[in-house]
C-alpha cells in the first residue's frame, strides 16, 4: 500500500467502528433470525461426495464463493459507493452470522463440520473485514476525487494505488482457496474412511 493510500486508511478510524457496528447489529439480526425460523434443521452433509470430487471442482467452488464479495466491494468502491459496501458487508456479515450459530451448535454434535468450516471464520472472515474497511475508506476519497477535475492526478494515484491491494487481497484469497480446498479434499477422504 502506498504511503498517500495508508494515511487515508489511517485517517478513517471511524468507518472501521461502524463496521464493527455493523458486524454485531448484523450477529444480533443473525440471531434473531435463527431463533424466529424455529431454530432450523441441520442438513446431513455428505462427506463421501466431497470425498470423490476432485481438487479441480473444489478449488473453483471455493474461489467463486469467495471472491464474489471481493470482486464486488472492488466495482463499489472504484464507483465511490462507500455505502453500498457497508450494506454488502451487512448482509454478508448476517450469512456469516447465521453460519457461526450453526457451527456453534454443531460442534457438540458433528466436529466433522466443524473441521471443513472453522478456517472461514477465523482466516476469511478477518480478511474480508479488513479489506472492506480499506476499501470504504478510499470509496470516499474516489467519489470525491472523480467529482473535481483539478485533482484527477490525485485520483490516479488512489486509484492506482487501490488497484495494486486489490490484486494483492485477490491473491490471498485465491492462495487462501486453494489451501482450502486442499485441506477439504484430504479432510473429506479421511472422514469417509
């Protein structure tokens, strides 16, 4: 990250509370969620048919689930949407809610499903949390930036700069996938032994 990108991160500490906001109206919306759906029914997860897919199949159902997001905070903030990215976080941040309620029932009851999922909540998520705050916190400036040809040498360089983290958080995120879908491919042949 460049030297002009970190000091407008570092200048925006109150969008990263917002999304800590964020995340913990959307954990309690999680909640709330469960317990009005009568608690939901936990779907029998068949271990053998991952067991027999091939690395190829997982690792590209794992990087299309996890890049979406990316991809799309991407397209948002170069727009200068920081508020759609903060509603894209909410509705994501309800999804992981809801998963991290299952997970917490589920650990008592099936540690299988809590082996293939817990490196989502404590690798992904952290990632995609800190990337969203980098990327609300130049939406702002991009918006700004593109409304004022005067300082479009300005925007080049946020742009430009944003786009060099961008593809240096997609590479995390497909290394991530692919160590994932790794780990889910000899964890699921193990489990149906």
């Amino acid at each position: 990250m460049n030297n002009t990108l970190k000091r407008l991160v570092k200048s925006e500490n109150k969008k990263f509370l917002t999304l800590i906001l964020i995340l913990i109206v959307a954990l309690i919306l999680s909640a709330l969620i469960y317990s009005l759906t009568g608690k939901g029914t936990m779907g029998e997860i068949n271990y053998e048919s991952i067991s027999k897919m091939t690395f190829i199949q997982i690792f590209w159902n794992s990087l299309k689930r996890n890049i979406i997001y990316f991809l799309a905070v991407i397209v948002l903030t170069y727009l200068g949407q920081g508020n759609l990215t903060m509603i894209l976080f909410g509705f994501i941040s309800v999804y992981y809610g809801l998963s991290v309620i299952y997970i917490i029932r589920t650990v008592g009851m099936e540690f299988k499903y809590f082996m293939l999922t817990f490196t989502d909540y404590f690798i992904f998520f952290p990632i995609l949390l800190y990337f969203t705050f980098i990327s609300s916190s130049i939406s702002k400036y991009t918006k700004k930036a593109k409304n004022i040809e005067t300082i479009s040498r300005k925007f080049d360089i946020i742009i430009a700069g944003y786009i060099k983290v961008s593809v240096f958080y997609l590479l995390i995120v497909t290394a991530y996938s692919f160590v994932y879908s790794f780990y889910v491919l000899v964890l699921s042949r193990l489990m149906v032994r």
